[in-house]
C-alpha cells in the first residue's frame, strides 16, 4: 500500500553479494517489503521481462553481466515478485549517467566537451581515475616490485573510495526520493555500500528507520574477528570512504599486502553446484583466515612465489608456507589451511 500520510518509512539496505547461492537470503527478506530498489541502472527490456513476455536469456543475453548464474536465478525472483504485487524499480545513478557518457563518446564527442557543471564531468572523473588506477596496478602486480605493488594498490583505494562516495551519495539522493510513497522498502547493495546507511539517513526524516542487512553474515552465522566478510582490499577502500586524510599508516601498508595474497587465493568463478552449502562464501571466509595470518614480510615472501599463478596453485602455496610456518596453529586455523591445499580433495571449497 502507498504510504500517503507521514507515517515512519522502515527501509532495509541489504548487503550480500552477487553469487547465486545468496538468492534465497535475498527472496527472504525482498518478500518482506513493499517496494525494492535494484542495483542496476534502468534497461528498456526489464519491464517485459518481469511481465514475461521477454524471455530470460533473451533479456541477459542484451546485458554485459558478470555473474550470469546469479543474474539469471534473480530474474525469476523478480519475476515473481512483481506477480505478487511487488513495486521494482532500477535505480544506479552513477551508472546510468555513466552510459551517457559512452554514448555521447560513441557519437563522436570528446572528454573535453563535456560540460563542467552537469553531473556527468564528476561521474566521468571518478570512472576515469578509478579505471587508470586499477591498469596500473595490475600492470605493478605482474612486473613491479613488491613495495611498488602496495603502492599502486593504495592509489587505487584511494580513488576507489571516492568514485564509491559518489555514486552512494547519487544512489541515496533519489532512492531517498522515492521511497516516501511505500511504507516499507529493499535496497539491494553490494557489500562495499555500507556507507549508504549514513547518506540515506542525512536524506530522510529523523522518524525513519533505515536497518543493515549482512546477509552474508546471516546464511554462515559466523561473522568473522571484524564482524562482516571484507576483503582486505575491501578494508582498504572502507578505511578511505570513512577516514579519507589517512596517509601513511601500518594499517594501509598491512591491508594492502594482504589484498595482494587474497586476490590470489579466493575463488574466481561462479560455482552453481551444493549451493546449499553456500561454496563462494566459506571460500572468501577461509581465505580471509588465512590472509589475516599472514604479516608484512610473509606478504612479501609469498608475492614472487604466487604474482603469476592461478588461484588454485596460489592457494596451494599459501597453505604450504602457513603450514611450515606456524605449527602452532590452532585446529580451526588447521582446517582452513587444509581446506586450502589442492593436494587435499576438499580444496574445490
């Protein structure tokens, strides 16, 4: 029902990731509210999709999609959302504003004639710096220097961090305007938008009730020593959105190298089979155990051993020097570097 009087809005930012074994978490709590913000920018075929006269594959099939599994199993959730009366709306300002800009470019404009005071320049800046840093990193991490590797990755956060500042403050404003109709409302967010939390409650009434959602946290019931499934990398880019005049400490030096070795070992490709068992998330968790022991200078031991190897043989490396270093493990910690080793039939965790 429209919420049409002033009563308080009871709005849920759900946090998860894209991996098809989150879908039920995610029904769950959608199925809860009355309106559901995506986190995708509007597509022309979504509306016919959702209504099914636009196949499924038809509709993924026109999109450039990073997790196809994961995609396809929320389309027939969506589905049947919108059949039992569910409101859906895309809403990804940065990204939408970011294909105009492709498209003014395909017409044969220049970066140069984009108008300084529209919302496009800052949008086109952010992508522009975040893009340039990243190349350059991944060119640093396959020739450079250990030390010039953890500088190339601190620059990246660096303009990470604010490229994810505006697009979350862009996603906030008008998802903040909309929401003022229903009583209750989803929004669906990776887990790097935690920061939204704050921006959508600068933006609505001090009535309103905005909750965080970890749903990553719910489905495994075993939050890590942080309390949430980061990333190192992810910390890294946290730590600036929230504390941005950090410079120079031993906590970016110490993240940044660890984001070097867990970028190595976790799983890359999307698993379809015993989701049930929810494989992509207690891959990252013990790969997070496993980062989180290691110290600066086993960060760059291990750098020239794994730089050029693929996430199975890294993962083996890893688990090999923990094992031969720290005999004094704990049997958890045991497990995890067990569970890591390819040579152990359980490491296709």
């Amino acid at each position: 029902m429209l919420n049409k009087g002033k009563n308080k809005q009871l709005i849920t930012l759900g946090l998860s990731v894209h991996r098809p074994e989150m879908v039920p978490a995610i029904s769950e709590q959608m199925r809860r509210h009355e309106a559901i913000f995506l986190e995708e920018p509007p597509d022309a075929g979504f509306e016919a999709m959702l209504a099914g006269h636009l196949a499924v594959k038809d509709y993924l099939a026109e999109l450039d999609i990073e997790y196809p599994a994961f995609s396809q199993d929320m389309c027939y959730l969506l589905r049947e959302l919108r059949a039992d009366g569910k409101h859906i709306f895309q809403v990804e300002p940065f990204w939408e504003i970011l294909l105009s800009i492709h498209e003014f470019f395909a017409d044969g404009h220049q970066p140069g004639e984009l108008q300084k005071n529209t919302i496009q320049y800052p949008v086109y800046l952010a992508e522009r710096n975040a893009t340039r840093a990243l190349m350059a990193y991944y060119q640093t991490v396959m020739a450079g220097s250990f030390d010039d590797t953890i500088r190339a990755i601190i620059r990246f956060a660096r303009v990470d961090a604010a490229r994810f500042g505006l697009r979350d403050s862009l996603r906030a404003q008008e998802i903040a305007s909309m929401v003022k109709q229903y009583s209750s409302s989803y929004i669906e967010a990776g887990m790097m938008h935690y920061p939204m939390r704050r921006l959508l409650r600068q933006q609505l009434q001090p009535e309103d009730q905005v909750k965080v959602v970890f749903l990553a946290d719910d489905v495994l019931k075993s939050p890590g020593p942080k309390g949430h499934l980061y990333s190192p990398g992810d910390q890294l880019t946290l730590l600036y959105i929230f504390h941005p005049a950090t410079l120079d400490s031993p906590r970016e030096r110490m993240l940044a190298a660890r984001s070097i070795i867990y970028s190595k070992i976790v799983q890359k490709e999307e698993v379809t089979e015993d989701l049930h068992t929810f494989p992509h998330l207690r891959d990252e968790l013990g790969c997070l155990r496993l980062a989180r022991l290691l110290s600066l200078k086993d960060c760059r031991r291990l750098f020239p051993m794994v730089r050029r190897a693929g996430s199975y043989e890294a993962r083996g490396i890893v688990a090999e020097y923990l094992s031969e270093l720290m005999p004094q493990l704990d049997t958890n910690f045991k497990t995890e570097i067990e569970r890591a080793n390819p040579e152990n039939d359980s490491a296709t965790v």
